[in-house]
C-alpha cells in the first residue's frame, strides 16, 4: 500500500492552504475557495454535478444520470476518490455492475487514475460473479459444497425435462424450458417454492410448478449444484438465517456501489439492501428513464423508491449531456415527461441546438425502406461513414425490409447483438423445409430438420441413414431398360447410374425410406421417420395445388414447428415466431416457391465492399448504451410502438416503459435523429391501416420538423410538405397504389383548433361519420361505427371484427 499512502501525501501537499486536511475530512465541507484548490486532477476535470455525486462519499447516494451525461466517469471517478482520499481500502468497497465488460472496464478506468494497482479491487463485479465468491465461503449453510457447479441454460432445462417426466407429465405439451423460465422468474423475485403465491403455482402443469420447483431445489443439492438464480437467492438465505455471517460482511464492507441501479430485480435489491443496512454508504447510479428491461425482471420501484428505503439519501441529478444536440434532448425529454413513474429530470446542453428532429410519414413499409436508404446514400456522400448510421426498430422482425434494401444497394450493414435475418435459426430451419419440399436431393436440408423439432430422430439415427446412402444401390440400370428393383422386379423412376456410368450414392431420405421397412433402426426413430416422410410427401403434393405462402404456413403448422415455439416460454421466443410471420409475408413478393428459394440464394452470397465499416441494425432494446451520429427510429405505429402485446399484458406500465424505450431511441442520436411511421403495414402477412404512434403526438412541434406523404394530419406551423412528389408515376408501392385507388389522399390536412399538432386528434369539426353508420373498407369489407374520435373511428366490421380506422379510408356502405 505504499503507492496509495504515497498518491495520499501528493494530494496533501499539493494543497494551497495552510490548514492541515486530515485525510477522513470530507472535501465537500471545506470552503468553496478552498475546495478547488483541495480537489485532486480527476476531481477538478468534472463540472458541478458530477463533482457533487463523487464527493458525496458518506451515507446513501442516489445518482440520476440521463443518457450522454457521463455516468461511468463519475462512477469510476468516485471510486478512485474513495480510495485516494483513504475514505476506504480497496477490500472494503464492493462495486456492482451488471455485465463482466463493464466491470473490466471500470477496473481499467480506477487503475489508470490511480497508477498501477489501483485497480485491485476483490469486490468489483458483477452480481453474479460476486455472489458466486460468498456463496463458495458458505456453502455448507444451505447444503453444498464448496466446489459446487454452476449449471449453464442448456444442463438447466435437461434436468427439468427429467423431473418432469419422472412426475408422469407430458413434456410436450409441458416444456422443460418453460418450466426453467418461470422458476427463473421467481427466483427474480426472491420467491423460494414455499414463497410462490398459490394463484402462480397454475402457471404451469394444472398447478404442479410449485411442486416442482421445489424438487428442482432438492435435485441441485443433491448433485451439489445451482443454476445462476440460486447465486443470489442461497446468499439471501445465508444472510436472513445467519446474523453472523452478514455481520462478518458489514465489517468488511464500508462503502457499496452499484451501476445500472434501475435494472435491478427484486432478489439484486434485497441483496443489496442487506449487506448496507449497516453502514448505509450506498451509492447507486441509474436512470429511471431508461429502465427499459421489466420483461425479464428489472423493477423501476426500486430506483423509484430508493429515498424512501434511505431516508435522509442524498439526490444529485445529472442532467448536462455531451452526446446530443439541443434539439434532440429537448424532443426526449417532452416525450418522457409523459410517463407518470418517475424522479423527473430534463437533460440539456451547452452546444448548438443543431438540427430538428425528422419526423416522416410515408405510405408503407416498403417507402419507409427506401427513404431510409436514400438518406443513409447522401449521409455517405457527404464524406461521413456508413458507421455512423444506425437503425433502430422496436422489433427484430421490421429488419428483414431494410437487410433486402441494403443488399440490394449494396449498402454494408451489421446487425447488433445478433445474426442477420436470413442466418437467423427459425430462417434457416423454414428455409431447409421449403428446399426439401422442392427437392429430396437436398441432404444439408434433411440432416437440418430431420428432427427439428425434436420428433425421435438423434445423431444416432442420422450416421445410420448416413452409413447406409454410401451402400452400393440395391437398383440398378439395365442396358435396354428402365431401373427396377432386383429383388421384386418393381420398375422405380430414380436414376441408380449416373451420366457416364458412374454410380451415385442414395439421398438420405432414400436411405430413411429404405430403412424404414428394415430392423435396422429402433421402432421409435423408423416410426418418426415414416410420418415424417409421409408429412414431406404430402406437402409435395400440396406444393402443386396451393401457393408457396400458404404451403410455408402449413409447413409450419402441422410440423409443429410453431408450436414448439408457442411452449418455448423463453424471452427469444416470442421473437422466433414474428421473425417466422415477417419471413412468410415476404414470400408473397415472389411469384414461385423457387424464385424465393433463388432470391434468397443470391441474399445470402452478397458480400458487400465494407472497407470495415457498416450501417448498424439493432433493436432498441440491444442498442442502450450506444450511440450514432445519425439514428433512424422507424415504424413508430401503433401496434407496432409503443408494442401492443407489451400494453395489453401490463397496462399503464407497459405503456409507459414503451415511452421509455423511445426516449433510449432518440437519445442513442448525437446530430441527427429520424422518426418514420406508415399509414399502411404488412404484419404478419397482413395488410393493415395503422394508426400513428402516440408518441408521435407527444413530440414537441417547436423542435420538430415532421413532413408527411400520407393523408394524416401533420400540419404544424414551420412544417413543410414532401420535398418528393408522392405520387409522381415512378411512385409504385403497395400501400400508395391502394391509397390512390381509393381516393384517400385529399391534400393538406387543416390544422387542428390553430394547436401546433404533428398528428391528428379529435376535434369538433373532424367527424364525418356518426355512431350506427355503416360504412365499406377496402380491405375489412362492411361494417358498422361504433365510435367516433375525431377522424379516427372504430368500426365493428362483419368479418374482421373491430378495427381503429382513420376516416379517409372508408367510404359510406351506400356508396361502395
């Protein structure tokens, strides 16, 4: 510890007043002359508010830093004032981050502040590395030993599988992975099995989930295991039920850290809470306006009611960004205001206001593609790199529209924290069907879904089909004749010879249909194999009768592809199917099953000039914590964003952590952001008439520059029309040639009651239509208006049911 006391001593004499400063004194008490003079380099580099959180080292702390405000400098800054100032020891600080990137980074940081070792920090980690280093001390507590094993996803959802069948339950119809996601959910919660609330335990298997759960436990100990719920939760247990072993910990323990407070989850809280009951010196970093993770645990109440679990805790907000221009801050902190669950703060800048934020309507999906790739071309034109771009969509599956029209431009682009939409899995699996469909050639597409999903056919059966394809051929080609079979004399169609006289191996599924009437395989894989060959030779003959979109669709259905995916409970789940819904409306662009097969060939041999740099494509959920000098926010419809699964699963709070993600979107832009929405957007290979999102409306007119090529009201003063002619003859998109057949465009939408509004909302004088009309929609038929807001009704159509529709796309019944 020489360095330290040595870096102790510079600071000290480095001091411009008489005064001695012992090194326990607080800075922050000293004379405001005096405290700059006092503050070492690091110190005296922040501005106010940063300052003030790093020398606020006594007592609870609750940092609100707003995006682009500089929280990890503060964060690394203030561990290196505690260590520095001799407030703390370097085993005495526990700091928590939520990912091991992080806390290396932090490490780094401390160490090049402080010199070398300065970054031997025992307790820097993550939660879960952390608790692991406890739990290995104390073990013996909650029954293991100490050189337990921590099972990865994959030995978690085997072994459930296991409990499950041995309890007599279908494992089909019951999967092991959703029985591993709803115990995770509760350990999230801190809920052991005696804890789970009777209503929950029905969540799965007709009320067995406790049950299980409960033999889940005493199956880990027995193997002397846990699963990474079991770090925090046993640790919990060790600290509630031994007084002592928590004590032994508050005194080593003298100040705590925590980063990303906001996405902590209910065990991480009493966690935390437990190991500062004592000192109190906590100090947690967070933004409540950017806690975006509640579907896989995190609770906003906990940086929400941080002042009421420590009283007398110290606020400070930091609010002075460095990332965005004026505008773009002034946007995000309209749109946020909105939300109700929150501390408040309004993030500003001391530089230029810079440009407004863009926002565009545009008739479809396909529109909102082009424009964003026309931007992105005279971005790099203007000497600026593709990978200063970015595109941000609510859902993984609004990618596949911009991947086609950059590989078709040839722009460069990667896809963040995952594969490309046609590498993705579901993609390769569909596509591996559709190519066996069309030809039983294809070995890579048999050897692929052959037993996805699982239907009885392993590795093993797979090398048999494997060893058996490279036999001689029982069939063979006579000089005058056609092939027959030696033994039975029956004439086949195949080719055993061929050109030149060559003999070619049997497909696999020549060797499957071969072994499937041997003993050669087990009952249960020949059996599998058969309905699958049956299943196969069926939608070949399908394939004749039906388009391909409707024979992937059954494809789908009756291989139990999607319901293997409904019964997956895991968060990637739900994204799998609406990536496999967006694939099957695409198909409907191409008028055979092989021009797709062949479009798709030739998307996936592309290989753009990158010179290393590419367009970035992310959800925004992965891209928190980045940035872009330009940022495009596409799709912002409703249904789509804010997302309507989201809203109609959790109310209010759904909706209003949908605001918040908007807000990460529009602060992830440093120069320019880029909002566009569609009047008319193919989900799920359906055509629908959507609605603007409502966050569009909650945008402030004064920093916003909206145009529009659709019918809806976005007439706001200073906004200006399309620099584009919409519907100049070059114009052909499907939701402009629906638009200009039914006669929705009718000029400028008029201003509404003289309010600066970028979206239509209801008004006195909007209504064309009244309760009981019965009206005709292009796409949804007849049907009567059961309610009328503004020029946004809601229509009980015959067929379609209930739909929100805008006024302009519908026309008296009596004029249809």
């Amino acid at each position: 510890m020489l360095w330290l006391r040595a870096l102790c001593s510079r600071f000290v004499l480095g001091c411009a007043f008489t005064d001695r400063i012992e090194l326990n004194d607080s800075v922050e008490n000293l004379p405001i002359s005096q405290r700059a003079a006092a503050a070492p380099p690091y110190v005296a580099s922040l501005n106010p508010e940063q300052r003030a959180a790093v020398e606020a080292l006594d007592g609870p702390v609750l940092v609100l830093a707003g995006a682009g405000t500089g929280k990890t400098r503060v964060l690394t800054t203030r561990l290196a004032h505690l260590l520095s100032s001799g407030r703390a020891k370097p085993w005495g600080v526990l700091a928590v981050t939520f990912t091991n990137k992080a806390s290396r980074e932090m490490r780094e940081r401390v160490e090049k502040l402080l010199g070398p070792g300065g970054g031997g920090l025992p307790w820097l980690g993550t939660f879960h590395s952390i608790s692991a280093r406890m739990l290995r001390t104390h073990a013996e507590l909650v029954g293991l030993k100490n050189n337990f094993t921590i099972l990865d996803p994959d030995d978690q959802i085997r072994l459930m599988k296991q409990i499950i069948d041995a309890e007599g339950i279908d494992e089909k119809r019951w999967p092991g992975r959703q029985l591993a996601g709803l115990i995770d959910s509760w350990k999230n919660r801190a809920l052991t099995p005696e804890k789970v609330p009777k209503n929950e335990a029905f969540a799965f298997a007709d009320g067995a989930g406790v049950k299980l759960y409960a033999i889940y436990q005493a199956r880990l100990r027995i193997l002397n295991a846990c699963d990474f719920g079991d770090l925090l939760m046993h640790m919990i247990d060790v600290f509630q039920r031994h007084p002592d072993v928590l004590q032994t910990y508050h005194r080593k323990i003298s100040h705590m850290m925590v980063d990303e407070y906001q996405d902590t989850n209910v065990a991480q809280y009493l966690w935390l809470r437990l190991l500062a009951q004592a000192s109190k010196n906590l100090c947690v970093v967070g933004d409540d306006d950017q806690s975006i993770y509640g579907w896989r645990g995190a609770e906003v109440d906990n940086i929400l009611r941080f002042e009421h679990d420590f009283p007398g805790a110290k606020v400070v907000r930091l609010e002075r960004n460095y990332r965005s221009t004026g505008h773009i801050l002034a946007t995000a902190s309209h749109l946020i205001a909105n939300n109700r669950g929150r501390l408040g703060k309004t993030l500003f800048t001391d530089d230029e206001d810079g440009n407004r934020v863009k926002v565009r309507g545009v008739w479809d999906g396909e529109a909102e593609a082009r424009l964003i790739a026309d931007d992105i071309e005279q971005w790099r034109q203007g000497n600026r790199s593709y990978a200063e771009c970015a595109v941000l969509v609510r859902a993984a599956w609004q990618m596949r529209a911009f991947e086609e029209r950059f590989l078709m431009l040839r722009i460069p682009y990667k896809v963040i924290g995952g594969p490309r939409f046609f590498e993705r899995a579901e993609v390769r699996d569909v596509h591996a069907y559709l190519r066996l469909i069309r030809s039983e050639d294809d070995d890579l597409a048999f050897e692929r879904i052959v037993n996805q999903p699982k239907r009885g056919v392993g590795e093993g059966t797979v090398q048999k089909l494997h060893a058996h394809a490279g036999k001689p051929p029982v069939r063979f080609v006579t000089d005058n004749g056609p092939l027959f079979d030696e033994d039975t004399g029956e004439v086949v169609t195949e080719q055993a010879e061929a050109p030149g006289g060559a003999t070619r191996f049997r497909t696999l599924i020549g060797a499957a249909r071969e072994m499937t009437i041997t003993d050669e395989l087990p009952l249960k894989a020949r059996t599998a194999l058969r309905s699958f060959l049956s299943d196969l030779d069926r939608w070949r003959e399908k394939s004749r009768e039906i388009s391909h979109v409707e024979l992937a669709e059954i494809v789908l259905d009756e291989s139990g592809y999607t319901e293997m995916l409904r019964n997956d409970k895991s968060p990637q789940a739900q994204t799998r199917l609406e990536n496999l819904k967006e694939l099957v409306q695409s198909m409907g662009q191409y008028d055979t099953l092989e021009a797709y097969l062949e479009h798709v060939a030739l998307v996936l041999d592309i290989e753009a000039e990158s010179d290393g740099e590419n367009v970035q494509l992310s959800t925004l959920h992965a891209a928190k914590g980045l940035e872009f000098p330009l940022v495009f926010l596409p799709g912002w419809e409703e249904e789509v964003f804010p997302s309507k699964r989201s809203v109609d699963e959790n109310g209010d709070k759904g909706l209003e952590e949908e605001r918040r993600l908007a807000y990460v979107g529009i602060t992830r832009a440093r120069e320019s952001a880029r909002i566009s929405f569609a009047a008319n957007r193919q989900i799920y290979g359906r055509w629908q008439v959507v609605l603007p999102s409502r966050f569009i409306d909650e945008l402030p007119a004064a920093n916003v520059d909206a145009v529009s090529e659709t019918g809806y009201g976005m007439q706001a003063p200073g906004v200006r029309d399309m620099a584009v002619e919409p519907f100049s003859s070059g114009y052909q998109s499907p939701g402009w040639r629906r638009a200009q057949e039914r006669g929705a465009f009718k000029g400028k939408p008029p201003v509404i009651d003289g309010e600066a509004r970028l979206v239509a909302r209801s008004g006195d004088g909007d209504a064309h239509y009244r309760r009981g009309d019965r009206i005709f929609h292009q796409k949804f038929g007849y049907g009567q208006v059961r309610m009328v807001d503004g020029n946004k009704l809601t229509v009980d159509f015959d067929k379609a049911g209930e739909k929100r529709v805008i006024d302009s796309f519908v026309v008296p019944a009596s004029a249809a």
